[in-house]
C-alpha cells in the first residue's frame, strides 16, 4: 500500500463524511440474513449428518447379527461333524467340515465388517454432535442479532432514546 500524506488521509477520512455514517439497521440486516442461511445450511448438513449415522448405525447392526448369525452356524456345524465322525460317517463328517469352515470364514468377514464400522460410527455421532453445537451457536447468535434488530428500530436509531 503506497505512503499516504497527512492531508491525504484527512481528506480520505472526510470524503465519506457527507454520505454520513453508515446505516447500521442494513448492515444489521444484512447479517441476520447471513445468519439465516448459515442456519439453514446447518440444518442440511445436520440432517445428512443425522442419516448417513442412522444407515451406518443400521450396518453396523446388520454386520454384528450376521456375526453372530454365522458363527452360530459354523459352531452347528462343527457339532454335528464331531458327531457324524463319532459315528462313523466320514462323508458326511466331510461335508460339515467344509460347511463349518465357510460359515467360520462369513462369520470372520462379518467380524471384520464391525470392527471397521464401529470407529466410523464414532467419528459419525463426534460430527454430529458438533454440527448440533455449531447449530446451536448459530441460532443463539441469529437471535442476539435479531433482538438488537429490534431494539434499533426501523430507522436504525437506539429505541432507547440515544
């Protein structure tokens, strides 16, 4: 920025004083309407926030009772294998064996399904329960705007008589 003199600055400072000071009712207005739509792009983004929790809350219950589900089932049928070998039918014993061994291998893929939810679905609820501060902050600072709005009047001067 060049060195400006003295005289230069004064005349600056003056310049803007005929259009007198500015009208602090726009400005005022003009940030309640920021506000507003801060607010409102809060709520959007709180609400996508909001769902994709609920669909990863969703997974991650899906996952954990299909685990669950699998390892059951590989547990069966692993009983009933011992049970088949105890009785002397290997073929069979055969089949279960093969058969406990892929619900072992669903139910270490569903395993592994949750524990990679589960550190999403954390940092999920911290965001979201940021944005609901961040929102609240918004609203409380809109409404603070929105009564010194009020307390200027329509003509931007001080309702109080100053």
């Amino acid at each position: 920025m060049p060195k400006q003199s003295f005289l230069g600055r004064v005349e600056s400072l003056t310049d803007g004083a005929d259009a007198g000071p500015p009208d602090l009712a726009d400005a005022l207005g003009r940030r309640v309407q920021e506000h507003a739509a801060a607010i409102a792009a809060a709520h959007e983004a709180l609400a996508e926030a909001t769902e994709t929790l609920r669909a990863l809350d969703r997974d991650l219950s899906e996952a954990r009772e299909a685990a669950d589900e699998w390892g059951t089932k590989a547990v069966a049928d692993r009983q009933r294998r011992d049970q088949m070998r105890a009785a002397g039918r290997s073929n069979e014993a055969a089949r279960l064996a093969v058969a406990a061994e892929s619900a072992a291998a669903q139910q270490r893929q569903y395993a592994d399904a949750v524990a990679a939810l589960e550190p999403l679905l954390l940092r999920q609820r911290q965001s979201v329960s940021m944005l609901r501060a961040n929102l609240t902050g918004l609203q409380d600072r809109h409404d603070e705007l929105r009564r010194t709005q009020r307390a200027l009047g329509p003509d931007g001067a001080s309702s109080s008589g100053g």
